[in-house]
C-alpha cells in the first residue's frame, strides 16, 4: 500500500542523472502520485520522465517562472498530506524508513522537514562541525545544524519528505527570492531541519541547478544566439 506521500521532481536538462535518480528512488517507496515540473523544457528530459513514470504527471508551463514558482505549480496539484521532495541529480541508497519519518514529523512539530542528504557531504569547518547537534525521535537519529548558521538549516530542497502544511501555511515559495529567505522564515516560526543519520542520498549533478533561475543576461544571452 503506497504511503500518503507525493513525489515532486524538479527537472531539467539532465535525463541521464533524472534516470540514476529514478531508478535509484522508485524501488524504495511506493507514492500514490508522482508530480514533476520541467522550467527549463527540454524534450529529452520530459521523454525520460515519461519513461520511467507513465502514470506520472509532467508540468510544461509556457514560459520558464524560475524555481519557487516551478515548485509552486507542483504543490497546488498535491492531493496527499505529505511531499517527497526532490531534483533530477541525487542518488539513494538504503531503505529510507519512510513511517518513522513520518512518524517523526508528528511527533516534533518542531521540525519542518526531514532531509536525506547526507550530513558529511554538505560543506562546512570543524568550529561548525563541533556545532551540529544529534537527537532522536520515533526510533530514528537525526542530526540539527541549524546551530551552525542564523539563517540556514530552517529548510532546504535538497531531497527531503515534509507536510504539505509547510507550504500552505508559507502561503507558497513565489514570496521568497532565496531558498535561504524561505529558510529564515521557517526559523522565525522556531522550527528546523532533521537531518536522518545516516543519510540516503549524495548529490551527482553538475551544471546549471534547476533551483537556479537564469539572470536577464543570459537570457539575453540564449536569445541572441538563436
């Protein structure tokens, strides 16, 4: 029976990472819906999403809005209580305890989501590293690095699972320039990001993010050279 969990992907420009991520993701967990949104448009990813998840629904908006906008238009399509978020450039490994998680956001209010991105990829020193505190909850070990930084580590899109109520209650992500604006506000309501020790994913892409929104420039720039 597939959890109440929809999948969200942004893609774009990256078939073959969106392939290793599918196939790395799709065996673990059975989601009653998979979303996904494509702001940059091109043919050869949304062939590759329609091959790995036919019954999957492919966003193509007419203009490329840029990534809070993209992800916006993802969640107002969002039927479950719970998101699985993710771009097209991860790899997973091991079996996610998906209940626990669940479980967890239920139990800690506190915690605006639960990210599977492995703690030793992400940058930092050993004076922010000495910072990073571990807890635990419904069975499972989670790490906080919001002591880390004022700002950061109140939410993030790298791969995480989440309630729908985050985004309803932000009122969605159009509102914030940053992921780090949207990342401060989630602070300011006192709550923070579980990061699953350990983690189930590493990042593999390269080149343009999908969570990036070209500048006027190079936009000009792509129009002249057509």
């Amino acid at each position: 029976m597939p959890h109440e969990i929809t999948l969200c992907l942004t893609i774009g420009n990256r078939p073959e990472p969106l392939e290793k991520t599918l196939l790395s993701l799709l065996p673990k967990i059975e989601f009653q819906h998979i979303i996904a949104i494509n702001d940059f448009r091109d043919a050869p990813t949304n062939e590759m999403f329609l091959k790995m998840c036919p019954q999957g629904t492919l966003i193509n908006l007419h203009k490329q809005v840029g990534h809070h906008q993209a992800v916006d238009a993802m969640y107002k399509l969002v039927k479950t209580k719970y998101v699985f978020h993710c771009e097209d450039d991860w790899l997973f490994e091991g079996d996610i305890p998906v209940q626990s998680v669940l479980n967890l956001l239920q139990s800690k209010p506190e915690i605006s989501e639960v990210c599977l991105r492995k703690v030793e990829d992400i940058p930092m020193n050993e004076e922010e590293a000495s910072k990073i505190l571990t807890c635990e909850g419904s069975g499972l070990t989670y790490k906080r690095l919001d002591p880390m930084h004022e700002q950061w580590h109140g939410y993030t899109f790298n791969p995480h699972i989440a309630s729908l109520d985050n985004w309803n209650r932000l009122g969605g992500f159009h509102q914030f320039k940053k992921e780090r604006h949207v990342s401060r506000h989630m602070r300011s309501w006192g709550q923070h990001v579980a990061y699953l020790t350990p983690g189930y994913c590493s990042h593999i892409g390269d080149g343009i993010s999908v969570s990036i929104q070209p500048s006027r420039i190079d936009r000009l720039k792509k129009w002249f050279s057509n």
